[in-house]
C-alpha cells in the first residue's frame, strides 16, 4: 500500500532532482531571488569528464548501474558545484533499489541542506514503514518528516506549483495521496513506541483519505488490541475482518497475505466469541461495506454467547436446563452436600409454585411385565441417570426409548456411576403405554349331553 507513489508524484521528484543540461564550461544562469535575498552563485562543471559522468547518469535506466556511476562522480568531484543535485539523485536511485535506511540517510543529508525539500519527505515518510529493525533516530527521522510533508501540503500543492498538464483532479488527487502517507508513517510510527492512542488517530485520518487500505486496516487493528481494553476487542476484529477481506485490486492484500492475515483472524474470532461460521461471515460482509465499524458495534463473547444459548434453551425447555443444572450441582466436589441439603426428601420445585415435571427416555423396567422400577436417561437417552421406583405396579410393559414424564421425591443419590433416585407415585408417571391384560373371558357351563 505504502508504495503506491503517483506517476504525478515520481514527475515532480525528477524534477527537483538534476536539472540541468549545461555543457562544460557553461554556467548555469541562477533564477531570479526574490526582494532582498542575495543572488544565487552560478554554477559549473569542473570539466568535460564530470558532465560526460553527469550525462550518463541522466541516460542510466538500471540503478545499481546508476549508483555506480554517482559513487565514480562523488569519488573523483567531491566538492562538485553540483553535490545537492547528485545528493537527490542517490536518494531516488536508493529508492529505486528498496534501501530504505539509505534513502533516510540521505534524504536527512538533503533536508540539511533544504529543510522543506519535497522529495526528500516525501521518500523519508514513504520508506521508514520499510525499515526491518527501525531504531529510535529512524522513528525521529519519520515521524518529522510525516510532519513536515503535512504542514507545507498548502506550499507543495499550490495551484501555481501545478504542471500545466495536469488536471485540477490529479493534482487534488497527489495532495490526498501525500496526506495519506503522512499519516500513515506518523501511525506507524505511534505504534513502534507503543502510543497505541496516537496510533489509532492517525490511522484513523488515514483511512478518512483512503478507506480502501488493507495494510492501515489491520495495523488499526493492531493498535486497539494492544491497548488491552476488553470492551473494544470487537472493533479490532472488525478492522482485522476489513484487512482479510479487501481483495488486491481494492487496496488489499496479495494472496498469500492475506491468507495469513485471514487465519489470523478466524482464530482470533473464535478464541473471542467460539466458532459460529454464519457469524463469522456477517463480519466479514459488514466490513467489507465500511472502513469503520458502525456505532455501538458489539461482538458478543464466548461467555456471552454460552449464557445466551443457555437461556434460550432453558426457556425452551425448562425442564431439561433444571435437570442440567442439578446434575453439574451434584457431579460437583460437593454433590452429596448439594443432594442431602437442596433435594433429599422434598419434590423439585417447579414454576409458580407448582412441582417439577422431567421427562427420559426409558432404558429398563423391572419386571418386565408390570415393573415397578423403572430407569431412565434425562440428558442422554441412553445413559441411567435416574430410577423411579413406583408405589405400584404400572400395567403391562414398555419398549425402551419410550418417553416418560413424572414427578416425584428424590430418596438417593450416587455419585458413581451418576443415579438420582425417586420415589414416586404411580398417578404422576406420564406417557406409559401399556395396558393392564384383558381379564378372560368367561363362558356358561357346559351342557350334559342328554342319556
């Protein structure tokens, strides 16, 4: 994103690079100063050698040929009339070779010299982000110069400044550019010193430039998450959600970036708030549509999402979430406590005063045939979690699987294997389908056959 430098920029650069095409023993006219400033001295090449080493430089596409050719004229014209020219073009030809610690380098040489010197701030903003290991000086270096590019952007982008072959829209276009970057070093910057709050606002005017910034987008992110505030995890995922999404031709990431970032922040998403595949999409699809969150943007937690299931399901099924929560009661280091103290002896409470109705699913009945005990599987059909025993028989039989309902007194609790036992009344079981055997059918006696 950083290297996005306009052709309308690189125009401009050349042009307050060497510019000059005087022949050996030609004397470069100096412009005219302004009221009261002494006239600039003239200036001229040594000899025919060194404009011929000038001449080719000018000529040299291939810049490590080109920085060969500037190390020859330095070593054999050191004090050349020309130096600051040749200074500005050893900052572009280090550019031109991705040596950004020797583009600052040089570009500080040149703001010696020229404190307000377009190209220089411009490289210096552009290229401190490059840094690998960026050192204090290095951050000083970009820092001022982000300041400097946006306290003259009035000066630089003057509409007298404008090429007479640009359009007023390219050249509103050059200034945002050039504020952008601004910032974005300036953000960048914050967040080498950990100045997370700096950071953040500095990105944030970045994105205001340009909300198309895969790379501002995630170190936004960045910045918020490591300013360890639990109630703003949201927006960072949602700046991370933008940075994964943005495909290369609108600001993002190339691919395999953006895969990274992209597992970066499925993990990040579901440590935060548990692995939910729709939820995950609809942020992404919300942060495609917008640099920023929207207001009041909220994620909802691991925990918060747990609680929320966990109601939902205790409204839909009452009965069940209060026998999930007896059971995590007693399977607890003090079950036997809970039991004696909370259950023992009493019928379950249930809703507006009224007794607790559980339903399981039968797993075996003894006897087989009008059993008076009967097991059952609560939470897991197929695991013995509870047995009634019944104050009398219930007709017939059942096959296992069949869905029973009854209330009644819990009596006994064992921890291992998990059982709860009630005693219960006959007329509180629902649901049981057998039936008491048809009583036989009697028949009249039989007549004696006549003698």
């Amino acid at each position: 994103m950083l290297d996005r430098v306009s052709k309308l920029f690189l125009t401009m650069a050349l042009m307050a690079g060497i510019n000059v095409t005087l022949l050996p023993g030609q004397a470069q006219q100096p412009s005219q100063p302004a009221a009261g400033q002494p006239a600039q001295p003239q200036k001229n090449w040594k000899d025919r050698a060194e404009y011929d080493i000038y001449n080719a430089i000018v000529k040299e596409q291939d810049a490590n040929k080109r920085l060969t050719l500037l190390n020859t004229w330095k070593e054999k014209y050191p004090a050349s009339d020309y130096a600051p020219e040749r200074l500005q073009v050893y900052l572009t030809t280090y550019n031109a070779l991705n040596q950004p610690d020797k583009v600052i380098a040089a570009g500080n040489e040149v703001l010696q010299q020229d404190p307000k010197n377009l190209t220089a701030l411009y490289l210096i903003t552009m290229n401190t982000p490059r840094l690998t290991k960026p050192g204090l000086d290095d951050l000083g270096s970009g820092e001022k110069a982000g300041n400097g590019l946006i306290s003259n952007l009035d000066m630089f982008f003057a509409a007298d400044k404008k090429p007479a072959s640009t359009s007023d829209a390219d050249w509103t276009k050059a200034r945002n550019q050039t504020e952008e970057l601004a910032h974005v070093t300036l953000g960048w910057v914050a967040l080498q010193r950990k100045d997370d709050d700096a950071a953040e606002k500095e990105f944030g005017k970045a994105l205001q430039l340009n909300p198309n910034n895969a790379q501002v987008s995630y170190w936004l992110g960045t910045a918020i998450l490591q300013e360890k505030k639990p109630e703003r995890q949201a927006e960072a995922l949602f700046h991370f959600a933008r940075a994964a999404s943005l495909d290369q031709a609108h600001g993002g990431f190339a691919a395999q970036a953006r895969q990274s970032i992209d597992q970066y922040f499925v993990q990040a998403y579901n440590k935060y708030h548990g692995e939910d595949a729709a939820g995950l999409q609809q942020l992404r699809d919300l942060a495609k549509s917008s640099a920023m969150p929207p207001a009041n943007f909220k994620i909802e937690t691991s925990d918060e999402a747990k609680l929320r299931k966990e109601q939902d399901f205790a409204k839909q099924n009452p009965s069940m979430a209060l026998w999930q929560n007896l059971k995590q009661e007693l399977t607890g280091a003090n079950g036997e406590q809970y039991f004696s103290s909370n259950m023992k002896g009493a019928e379950v409470p249930g809703g507006a005063g009224g007794v607790q109705k559980f339903k399981g699913k039968l797993i075996s009945e003894k006897p087989a045939v009008r059993p008076k005990e009967l097991v059952l599987g609560i939470a897991d059909a197929n695991s013995p979690e509870v047995t009634l025993i019944l104050d009398a028989a219930l007709p017939g039989k059942a096959d296992p699987g069949t869905e029973i309902e009854f209330s009644g007194v819990p009596k006994a609790f064992s921890s291992s294997p998990f059982n709860v036992t009630f005693d219960v009344e006959k007329k509180n079981v629902a649901g049981w389908p057998g039936k008491e055997a048809a009583a036989p059918r009697r028949t009249g006696a039989k007549k004696r056959p006549p003698r």
